[in-house]
C-alpha cells in the first residue's frame, strides 16, 4: 500500500509527506481539517482513516506528527 496515496484520498487538500520503513515509518501531514484540533483529536482522524490497514496487519506502527497550515507558517 501506497499510504501517502491512500492518505491524499482521505485528507485530499492536505501536503502529506512520508519518511521511513517498517517501524521506523513517519508521516507528515498538514491539513485544514486539524485547524482548531488538539493533537489527540487529529490523531484520530488520520489512525481512523487507517483502522483497517492496521487491523489487517498491513500496517502495525506508524508516527504521525499531525499540522494545521496556520502552524506551518
């Protein structure tokens, strides 16, 4: 699975930016949808949209570090 293309269907607005292998994998991702959201919040929305992909065991550790574009500037 290509998860900054599955993520870019999910979150389509926002710059995803992908790093990593395996255990090691991290993902950046700035969206107007996390705009007045605390961390925990955002969280939920990216690992929701991924639920099944870590249900299915295609995916088992990921970071996230989660940006509205008011925090990026």
């Amino acid at each position: 699975m290509d998860i900054t293309q599955f993520l870019k269907s999910k979150f389509p607005e926002a710059d995803i930016s992908f790093d990593g292998e395996d255990c090691n994998s991290k993902v950046l991702i700035v969206s107007e949808k996390f705009e007045g959201l605390n961390s925990l919040q955002r969280h939920k929305l990216v690992l929701g949209a991924l639920k099944d992909h870590f249900q299915s065991g295609e995916l088992h550790a990921l970071s996230l570090i989660t940006k509205s574009p008011s925090e990026t500037s």
